[in-house]
C-alpha cells in the first residue's frame, strides 16, 4: 500500500505524523506524554508541545517519537485519511493448517 508503513520499499522515507496520529498512537498504547517522552530521551514539555501544535519540532524529533510508537505496534497509515491503529505483537503468523498436530495443543 502506497503511502503507509505496510508494504513500503526499503529505505523509503515515511510518513511525517500529525500531533492528532501521536496523542491516538499514544492513547491506543496507553502512554502518557511523559512515558513518550522518557522513551526517546526528550522532556515531556517536547511531547505536550507537539502534539498540541504549539512550536516546530524537527523533523527529527517527530520521527523519534514516530519511531517510538512504531516500535511498540503503531502503524501510521495515509490512505484515504491519516490515522493510526495496532499491530498485534509477538503474535506472527500462528500454526499453518498443514503443521497442525496433537503436539500442537500442548
């Protein structure tokens, strides 16, 4: 999918995000801005400025704190509106049909 964190090439630059997709990311994860912020090293005041629009972070900043998010399951998606959602972790593909066995159940 064009424009998205799924299927993108690699080394493709992403998606800039939006302070709403960052307050979102974090209320799906369950942060605060101060747990954002403490994961990527920055002060809190970076976080709530941000994502209430105030100032001009750099674009690395946002992608610091886009990377954090993304780490923890975020996916940031454009298409056809900008918005955010989970991906399951540590949950990968499951048992294929084929490979399905009593030992399975244990």
């Amino acid at each position: 999918m064009v424009g998205s964190d799924e299927g993108g090439q690699s080394g493709a630059v992403g998606l800039p995000m939006s302070p709403a997709q960052s307050r979102a990311a974090r209320g799906l994860l369950g942060w605060s801005e101060a747990e954002l912020a403490r994961k990527v090293g920055f002060e809190e005041r970076v976080v709530r400025d941000f994502e209430a629009g105030h100032g001009d972070p750099s674009p690395g900043r946002i992608e610091a704190l886009r990377s954090a998010l993304m780490a923890a399951g975020a996916v940031f998606t454009d298409s056809p509106y900008p918005g955010v959602r989970l991906e399951p972790q540590g949950q990968g593909e499951g048992t294929r049909l084929g490979d399905l066995t009593t030992e399975n159940d244990r």
